[in-house]
C-alpha cells in the first residue's frame, strides 16, 4: 500500500466511465516528466488499466512495470504536482508532508525506506524516532534476494536483507509487551525460531502490486507513454497487500526509541508501519483524522473494537496503514464528508445525489447543501438548500442523504462544484437580536461533471 491502502481505488472511475465520470475532454491533458519532457495527451482518449505485482523500475524515467507494460509517473499532471496516491516521504505520524511522484521518484526504492527516508523527528509525547524502516520489500522475496547481472533490472540485496533484520528487531521488541497476551510459540510462529537468530527464517512475501489507471500520452517525437490519470478520479495507488482485520484490542503499547507502537487483535500482533514510503494513519467518524496520542488514551483493553488494514509479513504480524475508529477529536474543527455522488441532467431537469457525515453534529445548528454554478460576468452563484442531519444511534458523528431533483430555479447541468457547509450559532446581533451563524466546517469543494441522459 503505498497507500497504498487505497481508500479511494484507483480503478474507482472504470465502471462509471459510462455512467457519471465524463472522460470527453475538449482539450487535451498535459503532462510533464521530471527532466522537463512534455507529454500531451492523445485524443481521442485511450484507456488502460492495471492490477498486477511490479516487476522492475526505471529510475531515469520515473516508469514502474506492470502486466508487461511501463507506467511512467510524471512530474505534474496539467500543472499540478503529481504523487501515488497515498504515498509519503515523512509520514512520520502517518500525516505525509508530500508524497512519491515522478520528482522525487528514487524515494519508492526499498534501499532509501531503509536508509536516509527514516524520520528520525520527535512529537508530543511520543519520544524517538517515527519510523524505523521498511520490513518488506516492493518486490517479491525471492526478487529482492536476486543478484543480477542485468544493468537494468532493480534489485537490491543487501536492502533485503536490512529489511529482514528491521522485521525480526521490531517483532521481537513488540513482543516482549505483549508476551503475557500472545501464544508462548508466537515468536516461532513469525519466523523467530529459538534463541539463535541463524535459525530465524524471513517469510515469503510476494510483491507490491501496482492499481492504475489513465490514458495514453505522447512526446514531441511520437512516443507513446501510460500516465496515470487524465480523467476525473484516475490514479495510480501500489499496495503491499489490502489485508483487513476486525477485532477487539487485547493489549496495546506505546512505544520507544527501539519499539513501534503496537497492539494484539486476537493472537495477532499489529505493529504501526514503519515504512516512510507508507502511511500509518488513525481515522475516527467521518474519516477525520485521529492524532496518535488521542489514540492510546482512548483504547480501553478487552473493549475497543477496531478495523485495521495493512499488510502482513508472515501470517501472525500486520503493518497496519490504517486503523478505522469511532474516536473523535473534540479539540479538531469538524469534519465534514461528500462522496457517491451522482449528476443526471437532461435539459435543465434532472436528478442530483450525494452522501456524507459529520464527525460532532452536535456543534451544528445549521447544515446545507452548496451548489456552484456560473454567474453574469465570470461570478459564481451559490444555490444553498438546507440538509437534515441523521445522528448514528449506537455511535457518534451523524449522516446525510441528498436527492435533489427538478430543483426550481437551478439548472443541474450548469452546476460546476458541490460542497457541504455546517454552521454554528455564535451569538446575536446587537443592532437587530437575530442570531448569528458560522461556518464551522465544509466539506471538500467537489468538481461536478454531470452526466447528461
């Protein structure tokens, strides 16, 4: 997972590519490679796709191959900085400063998650270095032990085998804090097989696999490039694996200098990812994002219930990327969501429908609906139609449905952005005693191309 856990799934847009993704586009993309090429999209458009294990680089060209074929990673993608998705350079605390894109693509090799990429920063409470390096490679075991001859082939052995070492430090270490929990053959069962680490054996992992999707490219020479992206929500996300496990929290640790933070789900010991390439994220309601510390103070041993998704080395140890809570950060702003949504317009009628939550419902006394379309003289108009708020019965944060459909007074197929507002009362006016709301939290601000029936 360079998410690359994927929460938004590269090939998300494939299916509704005949649906509510427009990909006809009236000028073509462009694309910029790290060395100053200029790639431009070829029209009319074509798609490809991937999900399969990578098998090589080419660090020149900033290009991961995949079922046979190149995916080059540009530099930006129509002006904008391009990175994988949820990939991370100082993800210390799972919160990345930038990601992994065709400007800094020698960041994706193994050799610098187990070297100079380590962030060694401190924060808060939590003394010691935030990541402790990679304990698996992009590629296969027995790939990444590979010697080769081939100039061109990337491997590194000798970054295996530090990552073999991180794994049996970190497994080790982690256990002895949770020893009264695990099984006595735990340590056996993850490869540490008695007290002479001669006898410890590494388990066989297969590789990174590659989820992208875009469209055909060429350079000024005729050319032809794979460049993730070029139609609404096409993008390139590497996973080590999706593995997924829910389970109520045993035992749980902070860690150290020497030991990651880390607890047990059932015999199963998660250990947060140490690798700088990755993100090792805690979500609460609405998806917002959980601070470490806030964690730990929460988890109540033997009660917590906890989704994670990570990747396994092994059988009995996850790297978790993300665990997904029903925490939320009282001290935050609120957080506000917008997805699955769906434009149908013929003519000026039609039918609008998206969905979300709010993480302290709560705190809102006002909640709308924001629809954008164009104005006389390049202004924009705002369309606000107030939106009912659905608190979760069983747990915080609250949802919304909306289906707006033959709205008077607004043309669906002029909408051009969609976005949440939640408000709150700060008082009243002392000239006239009305009250007087504030926007408190939004929701993206999301890009609408409806389809048109």
């Amino acid at each position: 997972m360079l998410s690359l856990i994927g929460r938004a799934p590269a090939l998300a847009c494939l299916l509704p590519i005949v649906g509510f993704c427009s990909i006809a586009s009236a000028q073509a993309s462009q694309a910029v490679l790290a060395d100053g090429r200029v790639l431009t999209q070829i029209l009319p458009i074509k798609i490809f796709a991937t999900e399969g294990p990578m098998w090589n680089l080419d660090l020149a060209n900033q290009g991961i191959y995949v079922t046979g074929r190149k995916i080059t990673i540009p530099a930006t993608l129509d002006g904008v900085p391009y990175y994988i998705a949820g990939s991370s350079v100082f993800g210390g605390d799972g919160t990345a400063a930038t990601g992994i894109g065709g400007s800094n693509f020698h960041k994706i090799l193994d050799s610098s998650a187990i070297g100079e990429d380590r962030d060694f920063t401190r924060e808060g409470d939590h003394l010691g270095p935030r990541r402790l390096g990679a304990a698996r490679s992009l590629f296969s075991t027995s790939e990444a032990r590979r010697v080769s001859d081939s100039v061109d082939l990337v491997r590194s052995p000798l970054a295996q085998q530090q990552i073999e070492q991180n794994y049996f430090q970190m497994v080790q270490a982690c256990y002895a804090v949770h020893d009264d929990i695990l099984p006595p053959d735990f340590l056996d069962r993850a490869g540490l097989r008695g007290a002479d680490p001669a006898n410890w054996v590494y388990p066989s992992m297969t590789g990174g696999t590659l989820k992208s999707a875009g469209t055909h490219y060429q350079d000024e020479q005729g050319n032809e490039y794979l460049v993730p992206g070029g139609f609404e929500d096409a993008e390139a996300v590497i996973e080590l694996s999706e593995n997924v496990a829910t389970g109520v929290v045993r035992s749980i640790a902070r860690g150290n200098a020497t030991r990651p933070d880390s607890f047990v789900i059932g015999d199963m010991l998660v250990i947060f990812s140490q690798d700088p390439r990755f993100g090792a994220e805690v979500f609460g309601v609405a998806d917002s994002h959980i601070p470490r510390e806030l964690f730990f103070r929460q988890i109540q041993e033997g009660q917590t219930s906890l989704d994670t998704i990570g990747h396994f080395v092994g059988d009995h140890v996850m790297f978790v990327h993300e665990v997904l809570t029903e925490m939320v950060d009282r001290q935050a702003p609120i957080v506000v969501t917008a997805d699955r949504i769906q434009f149908r317009v013929a003519g000026a009628r039609g039918e609008a429908r998206w969905r979300g939550a709010v993480d302290k419902p709560e705190d809102v006394d006002q909640f709308f609906a924001v629809l954008y379309s164009p104005g006389p003289g390049g202004t924009e108009v705002r369309n606000v139609f107030p939106i009912a708020l659905l608190p979760n019965i069983d747990a915080p944060g609250a949802t919304y449905n909306v289906r707006l459909r033959a709205v008077p007074g607004v043309n669906l197929a002029a909408v051009t952005h969609i976005q949440m507002e939640a408000r709150a009362n700060v008082g009243e006016d002392p000239d006239t005693g009305l009250p007087i709301f504030a926007v408190v939290g939004t929701s993206e601000r999301i890009d609408v191309v409806p389809f048109r029936l």
